[in-house]
C-alpha cells in the first residue's frame, strides 16, 4: 500500500479553495476545471479496478458541488494507486487544475 497523504492533502486543499471561492470565480471556469479533475481521476480509478469495462463519466452535478466531486474521485483513485509514481502523476494532475481554476 502507497502512502496517499500528499494526494488527499493536496485535493483537500483544492476543494477548500473551491468552498470558499465566489460564485463568479466558479463560474468563470473554476467549477468546470474541477469537475474536468474530476473526470479524469474517476476514469482512472474506473480504468484500475475494472479494465476490461469503459469507464462512466461522472455527471456534471452542479458548479456547487465541485469541491465535493474532486474529493470522492481523489478518495476513489487513492484506494487504487500502486505506486508512489502514479501518487506523484495523480498530485500532479490536482495541482495543474488548481493552478488553471486560478483557487
């Protein structure tokens, strides 16, 4: 088992971020880019765990839940993660989105 801790804190830190953005900040992209985090990490997980399946898109479930939707894919992934180099690409991945929603 990997240590994950990096992942969760660095996810924690962009939903946080999320929670306590303006609505217009959300609506100008940042929502979006976390939703598309979101997506990503979920079909990885999706991709680990059932390999011969097509991974389902998580739905779009509103700008608001975002930070919540980051969280549950992150959660889901890091259950999956064998190594300490997919926990670096997976970190990286968070802080990419982070930087581009501009949290």
């Amino acid at each position: 088992m990997v240590d994950t801790t990096r992942l969760l804190r660095a996810v924690d830190h962009f939903a946080d971020r999320l929670r306590a953005a303006p609505q217009s900040r959300l609506q100008r992209g940042a929502a979006a880019e976390a939703l598309g985090l979101a997506r990503e990490l979920a079909c990885w997980a999706q991709r680990v765990e059932w390999p011969d399946r097509e991974p389902r898109e998580m739905p779009d479930a509103g700008m608001f839940a975002a930070a919540d939707q980051i969280t549950v894919a992150v959660h889901d992934l890091a259950v999956v993660l064998v190594s300490d180099a997919e926990v670096d690409e997976a970190v990286r991945l968070v802080e990419a989105a982070q930087k581009r929603a501009g949290v």
